[in-house]
C-alpha cells in the first residue's frame, strides 16, 4: 500500500508545528501510527490507524496553516462588510 499521503501528512506537521521530530510508522495492513523522537526515545502520539484516519488525525494536530487572501479578496470582504449583508463568516441572521 502506498504511504505517501501518510509522510505527506507528517511533513506537513513538521512545517505548522516548527517540530522535525514527529515521524510515521508503517505497519503490516496499511496501518500508520505518529511517534515523537525525543532525546528519551520515542513517544506514541497516537494508536495504529487506517492510512485515512491517520491523515485527519494527523491534520487535526496542530492549528491548520492561515489561508492567504488575495488584495481582491480583501477588498470584497470589505465592500461586504460596508454594505451591512453577511459575509462568509458572519452568520445568516433570521427574517
């Protein structure tokens, strides 16, 4: 079974979190557990789990990366701001 979206995962940890230390670990059936090197050893941050359900645990872990916003994006943001109509984080308020 392929594990790069797994390494893939943990890479991408290693860049949100500024921590090199984290690591998959593949097992027999397709099962992914992250582990933690520390100068102690290793730490089992997690149980075996299925490739996809280790990559939402994975992503899950730390604060996900800000999305960038464009000057175009900002400016209709605004402009929906000013004219008093809900955006995309503003709840639909009830009639």
């Amino acid at each position: 079974m392929r594990s790069t979206k797994a390494i893939s995962a943990v890479e991408r940890l290693k860049t949100r979190s500024g921590n090199p230390h984290y690591a998959a670990v593949s097992m027999p059936g397709g099962y992914f557990y992250l582990i933690e090197r520390t100068l102690d050893g290793s730490k089992k941050l997690s149980e075996p789990l299925p490739m996809d359900d280790f990559v939402a645990f994975v992503n899950a872990r730390e604060p996900a990366k800000p999305r960038k916003v464009s000057k175009l994006d900002q400016a209709m943001e605004e402009q929906i701001s000013r004219s008093g109509r809900p955006g995309r984080d503003e709840p639909k308020q009830p009639e």
